[in-house]
C-alpha cells in the first residue's frame, strides 16, 4: 500500500480507498470506551470509589464516547460512514470532554460557592452536557426518548403558562440548565443507582452467563417442569425468572433463554407468536427480579 493511500486525506474521504479502516478505527474506539466502563467499575469496586462527581461522570463520559463512536449519525448510499459522520462525533466527544473535565474538576466549588449562582462557563457547561446527553440518547435509542426529554425540558421552560394544575412556578433558562445537569438531573439518582448496583450486578450477570450459568438455570428449570401439562411454558417462565436475576436485560434475557424455550413451546404445539409472547413476557418480568430488579426499584427506594 503506498504512501499516498495512507495520507490522512484519503483517510477522511468518505468513500475512499480507506473508508473502512476508518470505520474500523471508530468501532475500535467505541469497544474501547466500553470495555473500560466495566474496568472501572470493578477497579473502583476492589479499590475504593471516587467522588461521586469522578465516579458518575467518567461512566457517563465513557459511555458517550461508546455511543458517538459505535452508533452512526450520518451514512452514505453504499451505508459507509461519512466525514460529516466524523466531524460531527469529533463535536460531541470535544463537548463531552469540556463537561466532563469542567464539571468534576469545579464540583466541590460549584456545590460550596455557586449553588444557585452559576457562573458563565457553569452555564456553558451545562448547555453543553445537556445538549450532548440528548444526542447520546437519541443516537442509542431513537426519537422516542429524545422526545420526551425535550417535552420535559418545554414543560420546565413554558409551564407558567400552562392552564390548571399544569401551571408551575416560572424557572429562568439558568435554572433549567443547572437543574438539568446538576445532582437534581443527569447526576443524580438514576445515574447513581446505575452506577453504583444497576452496572455492578449486570456484569455479575454476564460473568456468570460466561461460566455457564445460563445453561444451569434452563437445565434447572427443564427439571422443575419435567412432566408438567405446560412444562414448555412454565420452563420458559422459571428459566427467564432466574436469568434475570443475575443480568437484569430483557433482551438478552430473550435472546439467551428464548434460544432453547421458544423452539420448545413450539414442538409441544404452542404457536409461534404465543410461544414468543410468553419468552417475552417472562423476560420483561425477569428484569424486575432481585437482587438486579432492573434500575427503576433503586431509583424509587433513593428518591
């Protein structure tokens, strides 16, 4: 390969001779930033946590680099990721990084001297985290969740004026950003118990669906229903129960118990979309069992 070919011209040129090197060097990135989040946290785990601050941001901010790097915004016809795809990610990451750095870095000054009175570059951060946040979640889970936050935000913003029981007291767009990226937003509760226990016992989960456990608890429950009229979906019930007390994801609850229950279901007669609909009946109910209980039980127990 010449010279020429490795130029960082070519390697920016959309559809170039390098296009999928430069895909591969962004998933690259992207596996990188979430292998560290599970590193993190059992580091922080064996040595002790940081400040709350450090601890949450440095998941988030990994998180957000995962997202941007694996989850393309802007592709070609041919489905190659474009320049606009790596100019816009450099944005993201750039303001991520600002929020991240700012943020933990001016904390213990923000929470002692600023509470209330925020000063511009806490208002710039703000803004900036906020607005990065958003299309994180948009990229990972489409316009549904985008579009309720941004309701949300609407409703904080323009509230005063609503009719009724809607009506709220007015908040300046100061105290929206503040409130929005503070402890009372994207740094609180539900960030804390996703760090703190929701992402602890996820990657117990995955380390002992490694080890077999998985295939112990579809064995375990084949033997519990042995014999039984509707063992089939009993099987698939007891199976998706356990498993999802060890990893608390409904998909991969489906995907790891459905592989061995749904073609049973349908050998003893059930039909295809039944037997679908107990797996993934099950393994939504799976998510709520403890100790994982999915995010939104230590969510209600810390509010």
């Amino acid at each position: 390969m010449s010279v020429a070919t490795l130029s960082p011209l070519n390697f920016l040129i959309p559809n170039g001779p390098d296009h999928r090197l430069y895909f591969r060097f962004i998933q690259i990135v992207g596996i990188i930033a979430s292998a560290l989040i599970p590193a993190f946290i059992i580091y922080t785990q064996l040595a002790g946590r940081f400040p709350s601050e450090v601890q949450y941001g440095t998941v988030l901010y990994l998180g957000l680099i995962a997202i941007f790097c694996l989850y393309p915004a802007f592709k070609s016809a041919e489905g190659h990721r474009t320049f606009l795809d790596l100019l816009f990610n450099l944005v993201l990451i750039a303001g991520a990084t600002f929020a991240y750095a700012y943020f933990t870095d001016q904390y213990d000054d923000i929470a002692d001297m600023r509470e209330g009175l925020p000063n511009q570059w806490d208002l710039a951060c703000y803004l900036v985290g906020s607005v990065v946040v958003v299309f994180g979640a948009h990229r990972a889970e489409g316009w549904l969740l985008t579009a309720v936050v941004m309701l949300a935000i609407i409703y904080l913003l323009f509230g005063h004026v609503m009719p009724g029981i809607l009506e709220h007291r007015p908040f300046s767009m100061d105290r929206v950003l503040e409130i929005s990226y503070g402890y009372r937003g994207i740094f609180g509760v539900a960030l804390g118990a996703v760090v703190d226990i929701v992402l602890v016992f996820v990657i117990l989960g995955v380390t002992l669906r490694l080890t077999g456990a998985g295939d112990f608890f579809n064995d375990l429950a084949l033997i519990l229903t042995r014999g039984k009229r509707s063992g089939p979906a009993q099987c698939a019930i007891i199976a998706s129960a356990m498993f999802g007390s060890i990893n608390g994801s409904a998909p991969a609850n489906v995907a790891s118990t459905g592989i061995l229950t749904i073609p049973m279901m349908r050998r003893a007669g059930y039909s295809g979309r039944f037997a679908g609909g107990v797996e993934a009946t099950a393994s939504c109910v799976g998510q709520i069992m403890p100790p994982v209980m999915g995010v939104g039980a230590f969510i209600m127990s810390d509010v």
